[in-house]
C-alpha cells in the first residue's frame, strides 16, 4: 500500500461531511429497513434448516462434502447479519441489535464481543499503519515496513504471500474460533458468561452432531471442508474492501470524510454481488455511515460518488475480479522486496 496523497489530504472542509450527511438523509437512506431484514431472516433460516436436514438425512456419504460447502455459505450469510447489527443497522436499540448480533455470532461460533472491538477499532481508523488492527496480520505484511520485521517462517510465507494468500483464507474460519475463545477465556469481552455459553454450546453441538451422523474419517473431512470454505468466502468477502489501497501513516492527519474514501474500494456487480458480499462492496458507503442498512448502500452510492467527484476526493471502484487482482498485485510487490534481500544473500 501507497501512503494517502497529501494533495488530495491538504485542503480538507470540515463541512464537506455535514454537507454529504445531509443529502443523505434527505433522501431517508439512514431510515431502519425493517421489512428487508425479517426477508434476511427467513432466508437464513430456510437455507440453515435445509442445509442441516441434508445433513441429516445423507448420513454416511460422500455428497456431505458439497453439504459441508453449502452450510459454509450459508454461515458467510449469518456473520453478515452479525456484522449488520454490530454497526445498529436493523434496530434504532443497541439492546435489539445486540440480541441479534449475540445469536447470530453464536451460530457460527464466534465472540461478538471480541469482533466487535476489533471492527470498531479498524472503522476508527481504516488502513493506518499504527491503529488498524485489520492490517496487523502475522502472516502478512501490508506495507514495506511490516514486510522488513518478518523473521524466520513468517518471513518466508510473507516473501510468498500473494501465491499463499487464498490457501491461507482457509485457516481463517479456526483463527476467529480461537480468537473468540481466547477473548472469552481472558474476560476481555463484557457478556462473560453469555459469550462462554454461546461458544461451548456451539462447539459441544457442532461437533456432536457431526461426530454422530459421519464417521471419523468423513466428520474430519467434513469440518475441514466446511470451516477452511467459511473461512475463504468470509476473506474473499472483507479482502476486496481495503487491501492494497493507500494507508495513513503515523502522525498524518485527515479528515473524517476522507480518511473513510481514500482508504476504501467498491466493488461493481449488481444485486447478485451484493448478496455475495453482504453488502460490503459498497465499502465506502458503509465507511461513511456504518449504520445505514445494508439495503440502502445501493442507492447511496451513486450520490457519494457524484459528491467525492465534485469535490476533487478519490473515489475508488472496481469488479469483484478486478479488486482480488489488485490485491493480489500488492501483496506480491510487497513480498518483492523480501524475495530480493534473498537473493542479494545469497
């Protein structure tokens, strides 16, 4: 990642927000959608009991392969709704999105919790190279200087990272399993107790379940195909957003309206991408107005657009092929610069 243009940085208007806030809510773009998520809702619910009822009735077989893809899917699914109501997009009450957002994470067995304030913390300061814990990967480097204090294997998967990225995705689905436990463990979550239920019971559950139906040998499969798939689909589906766009270094001040743009990417495509990407491919929009529901993102875009054009700021777009392209070119650019200390050693 390149750092921010100051150029573009310079002459920042701090009405420049409060003038954008205010055509979008004279077009009642923050107005809840209550009728689009009870859609969501039931949807979930019928992909969730079928894809279990399929697994249920296949038993011992093969075909709980594609069963195990398809609920990984469907799981991407859940942990959108929980990121919905983490940003209080469904209910006006932090209490209604709070009960959603605890069952929907314990579903898919995460710490709502523990995510929470990590996501807080990467929307109070996208892509900075101090702050973000969202650029902060052991395995990865986002910048030179990251690439530069890789040591031992760390540093040989970051020297390859651009070809090891989408098999590391895999292992992504158990690092926030093991993450939310370890939050829970360490009391670093305020619901305590409810998060460690959540947790036990999904993992007693899950693997109950799975161990009962399938034989050893095909459950381990199983669990393998269906947490390393979860895992790819949720990094296919939050990479696009700001890897391998501009960072914000230490000590560089923006402000609010830009320092959401600059660092963010859209993805094109339509409602079938929308779906795909739970409405993250209107990253900016999101940025910008974390609580607007996810159907709204759509028609907001056009007129964020239209507003950072006028107003000189960078406004970043791209197909969904297109922004895995641009990712992968940064990391393997970055990784380069590894690869030719090696061989300068050698």
């Amino acid at each position: 990642m390149t750092s921010i243009d100051r150029g573009q940085a310079a002459t920042p208007r701090c009405t420049d927000f409060a003038e954008l806030s205010r055509v979008i809510k004279e077009h009642g773009l923050l107005d809840r959608r209550h009728r689009s998520y009870i859609v969501k809702f039931a949807v979930n619910v019928v992909l969730l009991t079928a894809g279990w009822t399929a697994f249920a009735v296949l038993g011992s077989s093969w075909w709980q392969l594609v069963t195990a893809v398809f609920l990984a899917l469907v799981h991407t699914q859940l942990a959108f709704i929980g990121h919905d109501a983490g940003h209080k997009q469904i209910f006006t009450s932090k209490r209604g999105n709070d009960v959603v957002g605890y069952l929907h994470a314990g579903l898919v067995g995460m710490s709502y919790g523990w995510w929470l304030g990590k996501h807080n913390r990467h929307h109070a300061n996208p892509n900075h190279e101090d702050d973000d814990p969202d650029i902060q990967i052991s395995v990865l480097a986002f910048t030179s200087e990251q690439a530069a204090a890789k040591e031992g294997v760390v540093r040989w998967l970051t020297r390859h990272q651009a070809v090891l990225f989408f098999p590391l995705l895999a292992l992504e689905g158990l690092s926030l399993h093991i993450a939310g436990v370890k939050a829970v463990w360490r009391r670093e979550v305020k619901a305590v107790r409810l998060e460690g239920t959540l947790l036990a019971a999904h993992i007693a559950g899950y693997l109950a379940a799975v161990f009962w139906v399938l034989p050893p040998l095909h459950a381990t499969l199983f669990i393998a195909v269906h947490q390393g798939m979860w895992g790819i689909y949720m990094g296919c589906s939050f990479a696009p957003n700001h890897k391998g766009m501009p960072t914000v270094s230490a000590g560089q001040r923006l402000d609010f309206l830009r320092k959401q743009v600059l660092t963010s990417r859209n993805v094109r495509g339509g409602r079938v991408v929308d779906f795909l990407l739970g409405g993250l491919n209107y990253q900016i929009e999101h940025h910008l107005f974390p609580n607007m529901p996810r159907a709204n993102l759509r028609h907001a875009q056009p007129l964020v657009e239209r507003f950072c054009l006028r107003n000189g700021i960078g406004y970043s777009q791209t197909s969904l092929l297109g922004s895995y392209q641009q990712v992968l070119s940064h990391l393997y650019t970055i990784g380069a610069s590894l690869r030719r200390t090696r061989g300068q050693r050698s």
